[in-house]
C-alpha cells in the first residue's frame, strides 16, 4: 500500500516525538543512578538538582531513525552521520558523567568532522548564481570550512543550550523548516534529508515538555553536541544532494545560534579571558541575569526565529539579485536584537559591564 509522502513525514514526526518522550523516563532513572546530575553552581541560571544528559534519549531516536530511513530509501548520506553521532554521543555522555579534558572533546570533534567529509568524498563547494554554478572552492578550503562548520556548530548548540527550551525549540524549528525549505525548493518532499530532519525534530519535540517552561531534566552534553553535529550534517547533506544554492537559506536558519557564539567568543578572546572556561556571557545568559525568565527568553528567540523561517522560505521564493538582501535582513535582525539584550544587561548592571 502506497501512503501520501504527507502522511509518512506526519506519521515519522510523531513516532519519533513518542519514542522520545517514552525513553525520557529510563534514561533519565540511568542518569539518576549513575550520579549524571546538575547542581547549582556560581554561573549557573538554575537553582535546583536537575538530572542532565537525558538529551541521550532524543540522540537514540535519531540514530535508529537516520538508519531505517538510510536503508529504506536506499540513502548512504544519511547512513555516513550515524558513526559520527556515535562517537560524540558516547564521548559527550562520558564527558557528562566524568568530565573530559576541552582538548580531548574538541580534537575528537574536529576528527568526527573530518572523517564525514573524507566517506562523503571530500565534496568542493560550489559558487551558484541564479541556479547555475559559476565556480567552487578547492578541496582544501572546502574542507577546512566543511570541518568547521561540522564541529563548530555542533559546539554552538552546546553553548546555546543553557536556558530552559532554547535548544530544544532550536532544534525543532530549525530542523522542521529545514525539510520544509528543501520541499518547497526541489519538489522533492520524499528526500531522506528531509526525513532525515522530520525525525530530529520529532525527537526534540518529545524531549521539549521535560525542560520547557520548566526544565525537569537537562539534555547535557550527549543532547546537544550530538543533535547540533546532526543539525550541522544535514545542512551539508541538503547542499550536496539538493544544490548549493539553498545553504545560505539553510545556514540562515542556525544564524541566532552562530552569531550569539561567535559574538560572544570573540568578546571574551578581546578581554583576555581563557575561551574554554565555562561562562554566563551570552546574551541570552545576560537576559536572564538582567531579570528576564527562561520562559520570556525563550519565546523571544522563537519569535525572532520563526520571523528568519520565513525569511528563508522567501529566499528561495524570490529573484537571485533580491537574496542578498534577505539574508542581510536576517542578519540584522539578530544583530539588532544582541544589541538590545546588551543594553538590557547594561541598564541591569548599572552600566558596568561585569
């Protein structure tokens, strides 16, 4: 029997949304057992024992989701982001229990990333205007950008993931959008990418009423380095088997997440400070030092990036000359709203920036 491709994505969402929610409660009881836990601390924005690393729960879905999709629709793509999830999936909920070395997490990132590049065979970025290729980068810059895009990002959504739901509506959005985005875009609903990014956003969504408005279990590290590589993996996967065409919209979608890192590590490196230390210096880690809720934090960055959903989804419905502009609107919005949550802070701490 033959169901609408509607019906399949609808009925992986929700399988995937059910599985989650359901292993939440094993994982969490393992986590428990094994001392997984996260007490309050100087910089934390909680004040109560929380069990962290349940996040594994979501990362078990979309590993058994990305290969039955992998082997049911013939995808070896999809299939080459399940050793690498493994392995960050394993080492990140060491690192939960035990503690690894920053040096040792980070250089296994980097090598996770590369080793995807290498099975997908090196690919070359390519220079697209108006649906045809007017030339690509070679294999080493396309390399070194496609290896910090991969962990880089996959480090982003770990540091974003510090307030209750940010991450976890991240995911669903963004992930959700992103299979919307290649359906619109190819007319090709029946992509594993796009199955592939229906069942991480299911995953996420069974984990959401755990920690959203109130956070009765941390997805820890396992949770968020683990879907942000996957998030990372299908961006390039969209690219390379849809056209290169649809990564500015694509990697627009992860923009808030990119900018508020990256603003962030770059203002810590001008003061001097030791980058891989924990800190509370993000902006959304500001807003709720200047006294915003979780729950106000959150929705304001889900309203903002519902706003850049729809600012990808008229990228790809508008002329070539008209993109760049959507995209530099995308960019300033989120510029705009760190600028606005700085001055928040500012106001909070009298002026003095702590």
């Amino acid at each position: 029997m033959n169901f609408p491709v509607t019906f399949l994505l609808l009925l992986t969402f929700m399988l995937c949304a059910a599985a989650s929610a359901v292993l939440i409660y094993p994982v969490r009881r393992i986590c428990v057992r094994l001392g997984i836990v996260d007490r309050p601390t100087t910089r934390s924005l909680h004040g109560e024992v929380v069990a962290r690393g349940v996040g594994l729960a979501m990362v078990i879905v979309c590993i058994c989701s990305f290969l039955i999709i992998g082997a049911r629709l013939n995808d070896h793509a999809v299939l080459m982001l399940v050793p690498g999830s493994v392995i960050l999936a394993a080492l990140s909920f060491f690192d939960d229990m035990k503690g690894v070395s920053a040096g040792l997490r980070l250089a296994v990132h980097l090598i996770v990333a590369f080793a995807l590049l290498w099975m997908l065979g090196f690919p070359k970025i390519q220079l697209t205007f108006d649906g045809a290729v007017i030339g690509q980068l070679g294999i080493a810059v396309s390399c070194t950008l496609g290896v910090i895009w991969l962990a880089g990002y996959a480090n982003a959504f770990n540091f974003m993931d510090g307030i209750n739901g940010l991450a976890a509506f991240q995911a669903i959005f963004s992930s959700l959008a992103l299979a919307v985005v290649i359906g619109l875009a190819t007319g090709s609903w029946n992509s594993p990418v796009v199955f592939a990014a229906v069942s991480l956003s299911g995953a996420a969504c069974g984990f959401l009423p755990y920690n959203f408005p109130q956070a009765r279990v941390f997805m820890g590290d396992v949770g968020s380095i683990t879907l942000g590589f996957c998030i990372a993996g299908l961006t390039l996967l969209a690219a390379l088997q849809h056209g290169f065409w649809l990564l500015p919209p694509l990697v627009l979608l992860q923009v808030n997440f990119i900018l508020d890192t990256g603003i962030t590590l770059i203002r810590r490196i001008m003061r001097g400070e030791r980058c891989l230390e924990a800190h509370c210096e993000h902006f959304y880690q500001r807003l709720v030092r200047s006294g915003q809720s979780h729950t106000s934090v959150t929705l304001a960055y889900l309203g903002l990036q519902c706003v850049v959903v729809l600012l990808a989804l008229t990228y790809i419905s508008t002329f070539p000359q008209q993109r760049p502009v959507v995209l530099a609107l995308g960019l300033a919005l989120w510029l705009i709203f760190f600028a606005l949550c700085e001055r928040s802070f500012q106001r909070a701490a009298g002026g003095i920036d702590e």
